[in-house]
C-alpha cells in the first residue's frame, strides 16, 4: 500500500509540475515584464511542490499509525483468544471434577 500511495503522490507531482510548465500556444513573445511573471509562476510552482511533500509525508505517517493501530489490534485478539481457550479448558475440567466439603476431589 506504501508504494501505491508514493507512486499516486508522486503522479500529482508531475501532474503538477507538468501543469506549471505548459506554455501557452497563443501567448504574445517575451516582454520585460515576463521575467516577473515567470518568477511569480516558480514561486508558485515551488510552494505547490512543498505543500504536495507536505501531504506525501502526511499520509506517509497516516499510514505508518494505521499499521502500528492494526498491529497492536492483531496483538490484543491473539491474547484475548489464548485467554478465551483458556477459560474454556478450566470450565470442561471444571465440569469433570467436584471438590467435597472435606477437600477431597472426585474426578468423573
């Protein structure tokens, strides 16, 4: 599942990347006030890429905290089930054995 999830990340990564760098087939040439504006579109490009690593390590660490979850979860019902096999082996010798008032046990 790690993988799928980076691969996806970093799919909308490229999306993303791809998106910022397309050039505009009916865009007028290059004009001095071009330079700001390609600046203003990396700066936004940069802050895009950062908030989308931002959410790659989010989910990253959502991921890890579900598995440990889920772990610790397989962990309880193991010893909930020793337990449950234990109490049932204590009934069924219960119910072969009975302890008279003198102490003595009779095995049936």
């Amino acid at each position: 599942k790690g993988t799928e999830t980076e691969e996806e990340t970093e799919t909308l990564l490229t999306m993303e990347e791809n998106k910022n760098q397309q050039i505009d087939p009916g865009a007028e040439p290059a004009e001095d006030g071009d330079g700001e504006e390609a600046q203003e579109r990396d700066d936004e490009g940069d802050k895009d890429r950062k908030n989308l690593l931002r959410q790659m390590d989010s989910l990253h660490q959502q991921q890890e905290d579900d598995m440990k979850i889920k772990n610790d979860l397989v962990k309880a019902r193991k010893l909930a089930e020793g337990e449950v096999v234990g109490l049932h082996d204590d009934l069924d010798n219960a119910e072969k054995s009975y302890e008279l008032p003198d102490g003595q046990v009779i095995t049936v």
